[in-house]
C-alpha cells in the first residue's frame, strides 16, 4: 500500500506565482476599464457644454440617443445575450425610465451646462448616489447607518459650498441660480430613475438600448415643434462624435464589464473620479476652478464616500443591476 502524501492545509496553499501575477493584470485592465468608463462620462459634461453653444439641449439630446441606439443594441447583444421578449415585456418601466433618465436627465443637464458650466456641475452631480441612499431609506424602507448618515450631511454641505460660492447669506438674498436649478432638477430626476430601476430584470446594457428607442420616438412630437439643428462649427460636430461614441456607447460597455468582474460595491468606487476628471478636462478649455468649488468638491466625494462604503457592501448580485449611469 503506497504511502499517503499528506498536503498541507487549505489556508496556507499558495496559487503559482504566474497565477498570481495574471490575476493581478487581469484585475488591473478591470480597474482601467472602469477609471476609463468615468473619463468618458466626464468628457459628456466639458463637450456638453461646448455643443450647447451651437445647437440645443433639445437637439444634442435627440441626436445622443439618435446615434446612439443602434449601436448599443448591438452591444447589448453581443455582450449580454439577452431575452429580448423579457426585456420588452418590461415595456411600461422602461418607458417611464426613458422620460426620467435619458430624456429628464440629459435635457436638464445639457440645459445647465451652459449656466453654470462644466466643472459645478459635476461637483453638485456628485452628490447624486447619496440622493439615491436617502431616497432607497425615504421610499424603500432601506436602514441607514450612523456613518451613513454622517456622509449624507457631509455630502449635502459640500453641495451648499459649490451652490453658495462659500457666500450663505448671499444665497438667501439672490437665491438659486437657473443652471444650479436645473443641475439639481437632473440630480433629483436621476434618484428617482435609479430607484425605479431596482424592479427591472432586464440587464442593464439591454435596458439602456430599450430606453434608447424609447427615448428617440418620445422626441419626435418635440422635434416636430422645435425642430432640431446641427453643431455648425468642426469642434461642435467632433463634441457631439463624442458624445456618441464615448460616453453613450463605450462608457457603458466598459462599465458593465468592469462591475460585473469586481462586483458593484467596488465599481461603485471609481464614480468618485467623475468630478476630478471633469475638473482635469475642463480647465485646458479654458475653465476656472475656485476655492469653493475645491472645498465643496471634496466634501461631496468624502460624504459619498461614507456613504456608499458601508451601503453598497451588503448590496447582492440583483442590486448590481441598479448601477446604470447615465452620463
């Protein structure tokens, strides 16, 4: 009878090195993907605001989801395979997602973005995961924690920093402005498609490409009455390429990648970097930063932060589904 080789412990089993080492790698292009997802979509509020000047909201929105859609729909079935017939069988919340999210959202922001300007936007933006924490505790019955709600108020006193200018009793005598108005219209619009969305089952690529038809054939009465124009110079026909193709397809086909590798609680992460990129692309078109904006900034991402940390790790694989950023 042979001898038996006794193994040593499951706990101090090592993988081989080279094992080791391509996890490593393949974990790295997955962080990648998803830092680049978030450079796309910051890149949607600097050239936003660049076409905004030549045609629009209404007309830059349209043709967004008008280039757009046929693409994701094939990236939808390439990537995620899906039931199409289950997927329209969710035809009424997909609809109701399409007037919030892709229509609502993307109106209201573009429309801000020529008030307020890039940069305000996507710090007062940032604020908009701790919105959906308050609106999943408010509406959902979802228990926040002490540290939670501690990143909620810090959260929210960042935004009155950006809004305020650091100037409070210059906000109660002039008010809000339009732009920050109309951000914090596309903030609230956004919480509210985000919640909505947690009772979908259709994947989220498949969903955006739904909601993307959707989106163009609700348009078309608008259109009909607007009419629609085209960017008239070579920079606003190359930021509205941009828009297309970067934050609208690419950015949603590396985000869901990323997320479904490493799991949303961690994808979650990298949506802090939306702010700084913006900040990074704007300021060689020209775009000032100022001390407020910096305070309020960080008090933003440090109250999501907090937030988000604790929240998103008890999240299961069926709340993955709910981080579907429009951007």
């Amino acid at each position: 009878m042979p001898a038996t080789t006794r193994l040593p412990p499951a706990s101090v089993v090592r993988p081989p090195v080279a094992t080791t080492y391509a996890g490593l790698v393949n974990r790295g292009r997955v962080y990648f993907f998803l830092a680049l997802a978030n450079l796309f979509w910051a890149g949607n509020y600097v050239f936003g605001e660049m076409v905004t000047r030549e045609i629009s909201p209404i007309s830059l929105t349209f043709f967004r989801w008008v280039f757009a859609f046929l693409p994701l729909l094939a990236i939808a079935r390439l990537i995620e395979r899906p039931n199409w017939r289950t997927a329209l069988r969710e035809w009424r919340l997909h609809l109701l997602q399409s007037l919030l999210g892709l229509t609502g959202y993307t109106l209201l922001l573009y429309a801000a973005l020529g008030l307020t300007g890039a940069v305000n936007a996507a710090v007062i933006s940032a604020i908009n995961p701790a919105t959906i924490a308050l609106g999943a505790a408010i509406f959902l019955h979802e228990r926040l924690n002490r540290v939670q709600a501690l990143g909620l108020v810090v959260a929210f006193v960042g935004v009155t920093v950006v809004l305020t200018g650091g100037d409070l009793p210059l906000l109660v005598e002039q008010g809000f402005g339009v732009g920050d108005l109309l951000v914090i219209g596309s903030v609230l619009a956004w919480t509210v498609y985000s919640l909505i969305s947690r009772r979908l089952v259709t994947p989220p690529i498949t969903a955006t490409s739904v909601q993307a038809v959707f989106a163009v054939v609700t348009m078309l009465p608008l259109i009909a009455v607007t009419g629609v124009s085209l960017p008239t110079t070579a920079g606003g026909a190359t930021g509205l390429a941009y828009i297309v193709i970067f934050p609208s397809m690419a950015g949603y086909a590396l985000w869901n990648i990323g997320a479904s590798r490493v799991g949303p609680s961690r994808a979650g992460i990298f949506l802090n970097l939306l702010p700084v990129f913006v900040v990074v692309i704007a300021l060689p078109f020209g775009a000032t930063l100022e001390l407020p904006a910096v305070i309020g900034g960080t008090l933003v991402i440090a109250g999501v932060y907090l937030t988000l940390h604790v929240r998103r790790s008890r999240l299961g694989p069926a709340d993955a589904a709910t981080d579907r950023p429009v951007r």
